[in-house]
C-alpha cells in the first residue's frame, strides 16, 4: 500500500487533513473517498484500517477530517474547539466537495490517473448524511454507501447547524 499525505483548504479558509491511500501497484479501480460522523476524524477506530483495507482490495481510498471536524496538525488531537463549534453541515458539504473535486481533478497526491470507474462515497453517521448531500448534487458519484447515517435532519440538528 501506498500513503500520500494532503492538506486542501476548506470551508472559511479552515484547513482540510487527509490521507490517499493506493494499492502497491497498478490503477486504482473506483475512489473511495471515506467521511467521519460527528466528533469523529480520520484517524478514529476503523477508519485506518478501512482506508488500508480498501487500497489491499484495488481501490483509492481518501480519508480526511472535516475542516471544523477539531482536530488540527495532531491528528489524534482534539485542539481546535472554536472551530469545532462554529462547524455547519454546510461547511462539511463544501469540504466533502472540495475533496472530492481535487481527488477527481488529479491534484491530490497519488491520484495522478483516474481509477477506470466512476467514484463512490462512503460516509458514518454524519458524514453519511453529507455524502448523501453532495451525492445527490454531484452526478459523477456512481456509489454511495452510508454506516448509521443520520435519517432525520431536522430532528437531529437545530436549524442554526445547518
């Protein structure tokens, strides 16, 4: 497996950490880019070993923290509050976006050639609710798959945290 660290910058400015994760060798078959739930981040309980786990299998696996996700340059570090507080579902919209644009447009580190198929969103709790967000948006998704993704907006968050 191949690693290759990135930093993007996100909503409000706020910086956006990840990491591409390939096979050994040859063209990733489909990207996989990988979105945290609330009070998650990248490298929380299985992500890693998801991430690993999908490049073992042939695939592009990106995972990121949200730029208002709190965790900063440590990445297993909970150090940036403010902007943990000021956080919107909006603004990880913008960043599953952002990340999602600079894997498919090739300026993400490794992702140098385009997997053969379309790019799939694997999104927990949260992060299931933003990828079926930008999903429905974005007509290239060809997969999207969600772990306790949140089913009721409106009930879950206030209208100020969205």
């Amino acid at each position: 497996m191949q690693e290759f660290p990135f930093v993007l910058e996100g909503a409000a400015g706020w910086p956006i950490r990840g990491e591409v994760r390939l096979p050994a060798a040859g063209v990733p078959r489909r990207l996989v880019v990988v979105s945290h739930g609330f009070k998650g981040f990248k490298d929380w309980g299985f992500f890693p070993e998801l991430g690993r786990r999908l490049a073992a299998a042939g695939y592009a696996a990106v995972g990121f923290n949200f730029s208002g996700s709190g965790v900063g340059s440590d990445p297993l570090q909970f150090t940036e509050a403010e902007r943990f507080h000021e956080n919107t579902l909006t603004r990880e919209v913008d960043d599953l976006s952002v990340v999602l644009a600079a894997a498919l447009g090739g300026t993400l580190p490794g992702l140098t050639q385009a997997p053969e198929l379309g790019p799939a969103l694997l999104g927990h709790s949260r992060g299931g609710l933003v990828s079926v967000v930008v999903a429905r948006r974005d007509a290239r998704i060809r997969r999207l798959v969600t772990w306790n993704g949140v089913g009721d907006l409106g009930a879950r968050f206030p209208a100020p945290m969205r």
